[in-house]
C-alpha cells in the first residue's frame, strides 16, 4: 500500500480505550463493554456488538445484565499527568488495520478486544512521521477518511522484529 511506504509515514503507538455513553435507544451494531470476574485474578474486559434492537427491555436493567454502551477512541498519553490524553482519533474515524501483506482489511470488535485484552490497549497509528518529528504535530494517514492502525502479536515476534517494529 502506497501510504504506508510513503517515506513520510511513521507508525505511532496510540490507547485505544472506550467512551461510555447512554443512548437514547439499544440499537443493533451498538458495542457494550462488560466487565468479567471482577475483583478476581481472572477478571478481564469483553466488548461485544448488540445483534438486534432491544425495544422491550429498559435501559438500565439491560445494562446491569449485559454491561454498558461504549464507542472506541484512539488517545496519546501526556507527558505531563495533569493534562488530558489527547484524542486522536473518534469513533467514526477508526476503520482500517494493516495486514503485513499490504492490504487493508476493516476493524472490528475482534480487533478491539484483542488489542484491550492482549496488547494493554496499546496499538499503532499511521501519521505523517515529518510533522510529528517536527512539532509532534499529529496529521493522521487515512484511506477513505477513516485511520489506519497496526497491531502484532507480541509471541510471533522475535527480538530483531520488535526492534524493527519499536523504531519504526
């Protein structure tokens, strides 16, 4: 992919978190965040998709059963603690994953949980390398107005690529 090999393109490491909302209404395609075994070893987060709309139940008993609204951000961690983590990219815009074989495939839930549950949230952003480096001016590379992340398994890589991976 063109973008990706632009010599001004840098992968840069983002959050990806969740933003809880409340909705007007449950609709399908809606993800929710439900919290596993808490206050256990075993406890972890699970996001899921609403596969249809939910009409007869209310809101708030639906939510203590099955977990909260939420919409994924990309953020970057200040520097300073005091300041807010700088939002890079909202919901609608976050679209695309970048497969090793130059091709774009669509994000998705399995995408976000693996990178929530494997990854401590951490996952990689395209930008212009040559703003950032000048100002830490962050201008996001998309296709379709929608940005382009990176994520690895940390098992499959070995030193020398996560070398790469770390500088690039």
């Amino acid at each position: 992919m063109d973008k990706v090999n632009d010599k001004h393109a840098m992968w840069l490491e983002v959050n990806l978190k969740v933003n809880f909302y409340q909705p007007e209404d449950l609709l399908a395609g809606m993800w929710f965040m439900n919290s596993l075994y808490p206050g256990t070893d075993r406890e972890f987060v699970e996001l899921w998709v609403l596969e249809e709309d939910i009409i007869d139940e209310e809101y708030d008993n639906f939510v203590n059963k099955n977990g909260f609204p939420v919409e994924p951000m990309l953020t970057l961690e200040m520097i300073n603690p005091d300041e807010s983590d700088l939002i890079v990219a909202y919901p609608p815009e976050i679209g695309w994953v970048y497969e090793d074989d130059d091709e774009l495939r669509t994000f998705d839930i399995d995408d976000a949980n693996w990178i929530i549950q494997n990854n401590d949230g951490k996952v990689s952003i395209l930008v212009d390398g040559e703003a950032y480096e000048q100002d830490e001016t962050i201008f996001t590379i998309t296709e379709d107005q929608e940005v382009i992340l990176k994520y690895f398994f940390l098992e499959d890589l070995n030193a020398e690529d996560e070398d790469e991976y770390l500088t690039d």
